[in-house]
C-alpha cells in the first residue's frame, strides 16, 4: 500500500503541538480556513479550505483512534468532493528532546494507483508541516 510519510520537529511541548492537531483555533493557524473539530473516537472532522477554482471545498472525515498529546487517527469520507477522499492519516507525537515530533502517515484512497494525486499530497503535507512549524514556533 503506497503511503505518504513525513516526520518533523518543531520547538514546542507535546501538549501545544496537540492542541494545533486537534482544536479549530489550532487547525486553522496552519491547515485550512475553517474547522469544525470533534476529537474524540466516533467524532467528526470538517475542514474547509480554498479549492483549486477558488470555491470552498470541504473534507469530511471521523477520529478513529485519538490517544490524547500521543496519537490521531483520520478516516476522510470516501464520497468526499476532496483529494483525500477515502484515504487515513495518523498523527503521531512524541518528545524529542527540547523538541516535539511530528510524524505523520497518509495512506490508503487512490494512493496506490494515482501518482499525480500522490505527489499533490506529499507536497501538500511539506508545505502543511512547514506551516505547522512557523505556526507554534513564531517564525
């Protein structure tokens, strides 16, 4: 199963890096526009975002797994209007020293047979975990 990967680490403690992965104030400083935040197992994501037409588009999704300042686990609609329609994406956090890392696993959808969509997402998750970064740490 072909999967996105990507780990880094930002200069904060696990519990701010947490609150940016699972709150609306935390997802919109660094991930899309608008959110509506659940995070609980059984509970619904809504995240809205400027599509490529420049209309909204809107990704729905429920937290499988959530493991609190440890673990996340997304399961994005699979009739979503989104990319990542159908697809995973896990969350996992943890000390690194001084450091909090953030590694994060996007799989599953039409991952495996759709190369175009795999690269849009694997840029997309660079730039994100960038943003991520600039966001906790101020820069």
């Amino acid at each position: 199963m072909a999967a996105i990967r990507h780990q880094i680490n930002v200069a904060t403690n696990p519990r701010a890096v947490w609150r940016a992965l699972t709150t609306e104030e935390g997802i919109t400083s660094w991930w899309v526009d608008k959110a509506r935040v659940d995070a609980r197992p059984g509970g619904r994501i809504v995240l809205t975002s400027e599509g490529e037409d420049g209309a909204p588009l809107e990704e729905r999704g429920m937290f499988h797994e959530v493991r609190p300042t440890r673990k996340i686990e997304i399961a994005w609609d699979s009739n979503s209007p989104a990319a990542t329609k159908g697809t995973r994406i896990e969350f996992q956090v943890a000390r690194d020293g001084d450091e909090t890392r953030v590694h994060v696993v996007h799989s599953g959808g039409s991952l495996d047979e759709d190369e175009a969509l795999r690269k849009t997402l694997d840029d997309g998750w660079r730039q994100a975990l960038q943003s991520l970064r600039q966001s906790l740490e101020g820069s």
